[in-house]
C-alpha cells in the first residue's frame, strides 16, 4: 500500500508490500503536489506487480559499470574492455546520477543525437549496442520493464567516417621495395608487412606464428591462433573459419628463413624481448615506409594491408571467388 505525506512544503510517497513473503520498501520526496506524489506511487505499485525491482535503483551508470564487471569483463580482449571503460564514461557524462529507472526512450534518442554532433555514425553505433546489451540485463533482472533504447535511431557525423584506403599494383610493389631494401633481421615489422601482403593474414595471425607452422617443403603456413600482445597470451583466431592453410611461394619463405638468427620461438620475435612487436611499432614502421615512398595515405594502417592483399591477388590472376 502506498502512504503519502506532506514533509516542509514538499509530499513525499512510501510503497510498502509484502511479494512472497519478503518486505519490499520504497520512498521518494520533493513533490510539489500530493497528486504528483499520489502518481508516482501508482506507477510504481504497476512497476512491482510486473516484476520489477522497484527497491534496487540505481544510477544507469553504476548499473553498466556492475554490469560490465560481471558479464563482460572477463570474456573480451584488451581492446574490448578499454571501449566499454571509455564508453562508461560517456554515459557517465550525459546522464551523470539519472536513475536507471528514470530514463525515458526520449532521454536517450537525445543522448544519441549529442554524442552523434562530434562522432561518426559507427562510432555511435558501437555505443549503442553495448548499451542496449546492458538494457536488456536491466530487464532480466527485473530493474526496469520497458526497454529505452527501441526504436531509437542513430546519430552521427558522416564527415568523421573513416574510409577504408587502399594501395594500387604499383604502390603495393613500392612498399614491398622499401621493406626489403631496408630489413633487418633484429627489425621484424618490415617482414611483417611483405607477410601480410603476401597472405592476408591479421596482425594477431601473423604474431603467433611459431617455426611449427611454417611448411617451408609444402611451401604452406598454417594459421591455428592468435596473438594477443596486450595479455601476451594465446587465443583463438577470430573466426572458425580464420583457422587455415595458406599457400606461400619459395621468395617469401627465404625471406622469413632470416629471421632464424634471432634464435626465437616466435617466427616474428624480438631477439631480446623474445616477443613480437607491438602494434603501435608495426604502425609506425609501416608510416614511416609509406612516407618514404610518397604515398599519402592517412587512414592507411596494418590491418589496410590485408585489403591490399587481394588486389595483389587479382593482379596475379586468381579467381575473384577464391
């Protein structure tokens, strides 16, 4: 049952029901109007009938923090987990101490609309899915009955969309070039990148392979795992079907056989870390070579290379469907 009172000169409403033998309590204040407060208690007393936690009530962020702490925290990669930190604190700075229980689908359609002023439409679009992840673990556990975030539409700025670049045939054999001119053994990342463009293969992909998965009388690598260099551990490739066999030719494979020197169990290791490069210094290598050959490509980066690895398969004839 719902008691209403008057405390100063604002009404304050308490709900009190007993739901399966356990006592359930909650109170608001500051109403200006005994109706208001009145309102409230209704629709709160709707809220329990359908289940809904109506003691648990939490900000939307400190739900979203627990909820990445206890769902999510422990199954995603580094990256992952920097995201949903980063994105954490986005929501903490639009809707600061709102209630979880208090947001409207209006509320959020307008912190789409601002976060989309100054971001690109996949960037907000990213945002939105975490959240409506968390929303939805809101209404399994009975904190909220409606869902906030359908039909909300995504915000953005198209003009803070990166687009995908590429290199040409003759750009592609210029970075080849500049790698090999200037490779040495110690350095990985240049060998890195003449990989990658020879088989397409990820960054992660590339880092774990070990002597083992090198068929040099096959002329074949076989890609099992992935790197992760944040962890320093082992993990599966991205997809099922990113396990494979990957045909190289005889230039490539002597190419790779001087980095037996560094005497490491990674093909790619550093010889005195042990380990491969890091992403950040494979990028910086692959800028460095890219302006040396008078290539201006600003959104160009290490994963680009895989993009330029079927053109250079095209050009050397093989099938489109392969």
């Amino acid at each position: 049952m719902a008691h209403i009172y008057k405390r100063s000169n604002t009404w304050t409403a308490r709900i009190t029901k007993r739901i399966g033998g356990k006592l359930i309590q909650s109170s608001k204040g500051g109403f200006k109007t005994k109706a208001e407060a009145k309102s409230w208690a209704t629709e709160q007393e709707a809220l329990m009938l359908k289940g809904v936690d109506i003691a648990n009530d939490p900000t939307l962020v400190q739900f979203f923090n627990e909820w990445y702490h206890t769902f999510k925290e422990k199954s995603v990669t580094s990256s992952t987990k920097k995201r949903y930190v980063t994105h954490g604190r986005i929501l903490s700075e639009y809707f600061k101490n709102t209630k979880l229980k208090d947001i409207k689908r209006t509320d959020y359609q307008r912190f789409l609309n601002w976060f989309g002023e100054s971001h690109a439409p996949g960037t907000v679009h990213k945002l939105d899915t975490m959240v409506r992840d968390c929303v939805s673990s809101a209404i399994a556990d009975g904190l909220i009955s409606m869902d906030f975030t359908a039909k909300t539409v995504i915000a953005g700025d198209d003009s803070r969309t990166r687009h995908v670049e590429y290199l040409n045939l003759d750009e592609i054999k210029r970075l080849i070039s500049l790698c090999y001119e200037n490779r040495q053994p110690r350095y990985t990342s240049p060998y890195m990148i003449i990989t990658a463009i020879y088989t397409g293969m990820r960054l992660g992909e590339i880092s774990a392979l070990n002597w083992s998965d090198i068929d040099f009388s096959s002329k074949q690598i076989s890609i099992t795992k992935s790197w992760n260099q944040d962890r320093r551990e082992m993990s599966k490739p991205k997809t099922e079907s990113s396990i494979r066999t990957v045909p190289v030719n005889s230039w490539l494979l002597e190419l790779i056989t001087e980095l037996k020197a560094n005497d490491c169990d990674f093909v790619f290791g550093n010889p005195l870390t042990g380990f491969p490069p890091t992403s950040q210094a494979i990028n910086q290598a692959l800028r460095r070579f890219l302006k040396q050959g008078n290539m201006k490509k600003r959104d160009f980066h290490f994963h680009s290379l895989r993009h330029s690895h079927v053109a250079f398969l095209l050009n050397n004839g093989v099938d489109i469907y392969a």
